[in-house]
C-alpha cells in the first residue's frame, strides 16, 4: 500500500501490485525498468489539479476539485462513483467535450487546455472514439451506414463491416437502430467508436441503459476491443462490480478523486454479478 498526495491535505491511497501487467505509477518505477514498463507506463494523458465549477445564477456546483489523474496507453481503466460524483464532467474534459475551470489537460504533446475550439475538434475527431449511455445513432441510417459516417472522414479507420464484426454485427449490418435491440445498438455504437482506430475510447455508463445479460456482452466487447486494438479505454459506470474486469480502479466521490486501486488480476466480464 502506497500513498501519493492528491492534494494539499488529501491523500489519495494507491493499491499497488509489483507483479502487475500495467505497473505504471511514474513515481514508482525505476527509469532503467524493462522496456515492457516503458511501453506499458506511457502516460497518453495527464491531468494535473483541474476544477470545473458550474454557475447556476448564484449558485455554484463544484463538480471537480483538483483531481490529478494519469491515463496509460493501452490500460483499461474503471473510473467509479456514485451519480453526480463528477465521473462524467471528468471525461468530458478528458475527451475534449469541455474545458476544466482550473488546471492543466495534456495528451501526449498537446496542452488540451491552451487549445481553441477548432484545435478541440480536431483532437476529438482524430483521437478519441466516445461510447454514451444512450447510443446516439442516426435512426435513418443502417448499422452499416452508421459506422460508414465515420469511416468516410476517418484518416485510417478500420474497415466499416470489419468493425461491426469485431462487435459481433455481421448479420445485423442492414438493420436500421429501431430493428435493433439496445445491446445491438451500443454495440453499433462502439463499432461507430472504434471504427477510426482512436487512440483513447471514453465510455460514458456503457451499459447503464441495459439489462444485466446484455450489459455484460457489451463489457465483453470492450475488452475484446481493449486487448485486441490495444486501443487505452475508460469506462465510467456506478456498477462496483464492473471494476473487478479493470486494470486500475479510479474511485471518485465528490468530484475528487479518493483512492485509486490496481487489480493484480482481472476478471473476465462473464464472471462479474450484479
Ligand atoms: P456523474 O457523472 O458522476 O453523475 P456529473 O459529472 O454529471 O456527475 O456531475 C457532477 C456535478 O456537477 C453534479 O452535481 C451535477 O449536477 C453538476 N453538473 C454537471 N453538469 C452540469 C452543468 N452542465 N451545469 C450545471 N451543473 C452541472
Ligand atoms: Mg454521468
């Protein structure tokens, strides 16, 4: 057990396991480690003490407070917390769907929080595929159609039928949203994602809209996405039991972050209960 101070006065604590895959903590590791480390403890992005206060007429709601946070390339990440904890006001800065009041963004080389709205744009359509709750597809478009939008404009994305297979869609790929059930539908949804080979995938409560059975294939298919494209994936959810299947586990409670753990070992999604 590891503490690392969050904040002044806050400390955060860090489960840390020397045998694990992703052992990623910078501070932690030794600069002449395996190239493995190198590799694996790319941060793709750093968070340093954002805020993100909402005024509401007089009112104000602080949705983040100075929460420090690293991303790694290739990591599957669990941020968990309950409703309104800030789970989704921290992705969306993540994503570049919205700009913190207070601190520093950087992915890779890019400062995100120095950049205009064009440069955010261009950020989020080169590299970041986003899966939502609800699945947002274009209802007068097919499953194939869909995920060819972005294929078009996509510098070099997968192939749009390859991607929907990847989903397990192959059979589904003339269907339109409505002749699909919703667990088709998110999938739809993450091939649409994926499909542009983005290099982070945010997944806004994934299967918050599903029931049990298919949430649980919907988690399969990000894991399969995850080891297979390597693509650095975070899911939000409120749901503990999904943080079993992740790397780390970022815990967050009042728009801070309160404890981040690493699984020495993950579970596969067909062994989580809920
Ligand atoms: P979570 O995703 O964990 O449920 P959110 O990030 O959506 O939490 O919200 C965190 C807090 O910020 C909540 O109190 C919420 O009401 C508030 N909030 C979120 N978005 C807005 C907004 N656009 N305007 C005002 N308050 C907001
Ligand atoms: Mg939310």
């Amino acid at each position: 057990m590891e503490t690392l101070k969050n904040d002044p006065g806050e400390e955060t604590s860090v489960l840390y396991s020397r045998n694990n895959e992703l052992d990623c903590e910078p501070a932690l590791i030794e600069k002449e480690n395996t190239s493995r480390n190198d590799i694996e403890c790319e941060a793709v992005f750093q968070v340093r003490g954002i805020s993100k206060v909402y005024r509401m007429g007089d009112v104000e709601v602080h949705a983040l407070r100075s929460v420090d946070l690293d991303l790694y390339k290739g990591e599957f990440a669990v941020l968990l917390g309950a409703s309104g904890s800030g789970k989704s006001t921290l992705l969306n800065i993540i994503g570049g769907l919205d700009v913190p009041t207070e601190g520093t963004v950087i992915y890779r080389d890019h400062i995100l929080t120095s950049a205009d709205d064009a440069e955010l744009t261009r950020f989020r359509r080169e590299h970041v595929g986003f899966v939502f709750q609800f699945y947002n597809l274009i209802p007068s478009l097919t499953a194939l159609e869909n995920v060819q939008l972005i294929t078009e404009i996509a510098e070099k994305p997968l192939d749009a039928i390859e991607a929907l297979k990847m989903v397990g869609l192959s059979e589904r790929l003339d269907h339109f949203p409505a002749q699909l059930s919703g667990g088709e539908q998110q999938r739809v949804a993450i091939a649409r994602a994926i499909a542009k080979r983005p290099d982070v995938l945010l997944c806004d409560e994934p299967t918050g809209a599903l029931d049990y059975k298919t949430g649980k294939i919907v988690l399969e298919v990000l894991e399969q996405v995850n080891r297979e494209l390597g693509t650095t994936t975070a899911v939000i959810t409120h749901n503990a039991a999904i943080a079993a299947m992740a790397d780390r586990v970022i815990h967050i409670g009042s728009g801070r972050i309160t404890a981040i753990e690493r699984n020495s070992k993950k579970a596969r999604p067909s062994e989580l209960t809920w």
